[in-house]
C-alpha cells in the first residue's frame, strides 16, 4: 500500500494522524492538482465521462478512495442536465421551440426543417432559475438517460438553468455532488489550519469547501472560468482582495439568473502564492 491509499485510508476510515506536538490532529485531508486542465470524472476511471476541468493549483476536499482514484467535491462551475418533464423554467418570455397550431397547416418546407431540429437538436444557449417538480430526480453528466447520474435533487430545489439540449435542461450543478480525480493529478495533504474554524464549519450542515482568488468587488475568481462566484461578506471581500483564499461557505443563488452564486463565508484563510507563480 502506497503513501497515498495508507493516508486516505487513516483520515477516511475514522483514524487521526497525529502530527508534531503544537499541532491539532488531521481529520480532513486535502487534494492540490498538480497539471493543468485536469479532467474531473463521473466514476474512478477514464471511461467515465468527465463533468468539469481543473486548473494546476485547485484545492479539493478529499472524500474517497478507489483503485487508485480520488473522490473530491464539485466545484461551483460544473454542471449537470435535468429533463424537461421534471424542472420548471422561470422564464420571462416564452422560449420554446416552435409548435404546431391546432387545424394550422405550416408552409412547405417548414414542417421538414422542424423534424430535423427535432432529430439532431443543438445546444440552446439561455439563463434563467428552474425549480424541480419531483423527489429523487436524477442529475445525469450529459443530456440523455444512458448517461452517468451525478446524485439526485428533490422537489422545490431552486437551480440555475444555462441551456436546453433537446428534452434536457442544464443547470449549474447544486453543491454536494462529487466526482473523481486520478491520484496521480492531486498533491495529498492534510487539512492544518491556521485555526480549527475552517475545519469545524466544514463539518456543518450545507457548508462546502470554496477555493479561488478574491478580486475586485468580492468575485471569487478562476483561472478556468473566470468569475464563478461572490462574497456576500462585504468585510472579507475588501481584506482578501488580490489575495488566494480558502472558504468554508454556504452557496445561493444570485438574486438573478445573470448573476454568480453568492457565498456565505463561514470561515476563511489566505493560501500563500508559490514562489513560482507571477503576481
């Protein structure tokens, strides 16, 4: 057994490592990636499809292990799709694609053009809140029901929706989801905080481990994606401005569907730049 399944198994199946005296003992264990545009996946191989990328520097809450593979949480930017027939959209105006009045015969032409969008539909592209109808919905990797079930959303789950495949809905994935990293692609360390207050949080109910750079008016910034989310904290914005942080926060949804999620910071601290890396 190597280094890595050795302490993965001790801090995940209940045990404590137990570092040099003036430290706490470890019950978190975090994961750096270590190459750039790393692929994030469905289960704890290459055939599985991948449901987000991840930048050299990432930081990841370690949950598993398997066969050589690490299981971490989702970041805020993956996403997943949902059927129609089981999310409501909040649309401000109608954006269905066309149908066919009732006794209204369409002009030649059209009707064949209609049933080739219907055969090979495209990706449309929209921003709206969608709202899930049903318990136990299941939240796939791609738009079709042979694809990979990330987890499950129950009825009043307010989302995100970015745009429509066909019969499915993508939607910004809800926190609590989880996929898998080769653990060849992620640098293990133990979680020692500067205080046990990040680790406490963590623990509560909804709270979930963010990490990213603090720019100007508190967005929370990616090399990947850009801005991904806000802080609601408005004092922790303007003291971690510039600076790389790591949070224990609850996530909801910006007050439009144009807008980042919003963080409720819980606990913070500051991740030193590498030497390596240019201000």
């Amino acid at each position: 057994m190597d280094r890595r399944t050795c302490l993965v198994a001790a801090l995940l199946l209940g045990g404590t490592i137990q570092g040099r005296t003036e430290e706490p003992p470890v019950s978190l264990l975090l994961g750096e990636v270590t190459a750039q545009d790393v692929h994030i996946r469905t289960g704890p191989t290459t055939n599985c499809e991948d449901v987000a990328k991840a930048a050299r520097g990432d930081l990841f809450l370690v949950r598993d292990e398997r066969f050589g593979w690490l299981q971490v949480d989702l970041p805020l930017w993956a996403t997943a799709w949902v059927h129609e027939d089981l999310i409501k959209l909040e649309l401000e105006r109608e954006e269905m694609p066309l149908e066919r009045e009732k006794g209204k015969e369409l002009p030649p032409g059209e009707e064949e053009a209609i049933e080739e969008t219907a055969l090979e539909p495209s990706l449309e592209e929209f921003l709206c809140f969608g709202v899930v109808t049903s318990d136990r919905v299941n939240l796939r990797s791609r738009p079709g029901l042979t694809h990979t079930t990330l987890g499950q959303s129950n009825a009043g789950t307010r989302v995100r929706c970015t745009g429509r495949y066909g019969e499915w809905i993508r939607i910004q994935a809800p926190p609590g989801q989880t996929g898998w990293v080769h653990g060849d692609l992620l640098d293990l360390r133990p979680l020692h905080m500067s205080s046990l207050e990040l680790e406490e949080q963590l623990s509560n109910e909804g709270a979930l481990l963010v990490y990213g750079r603090c720019g100007e008016e508190g967005f929370l910034l990616h090399p990947l994606v850009g801005p991904f989310a806000k802080l609601k904290n408005e004092d922790l914005a303007s003291r971690f401005e510039g600076q790389t942080v790591l949070l224990a926060a609850r996530c909801e949804l910006g007050e439009m569907p144009e807008t980042p999620p919003l963080l409720q910071v819980l606990a913070a601290q500051t991740v030193p730049r590498p030497e390596t890396e240019a201000p």
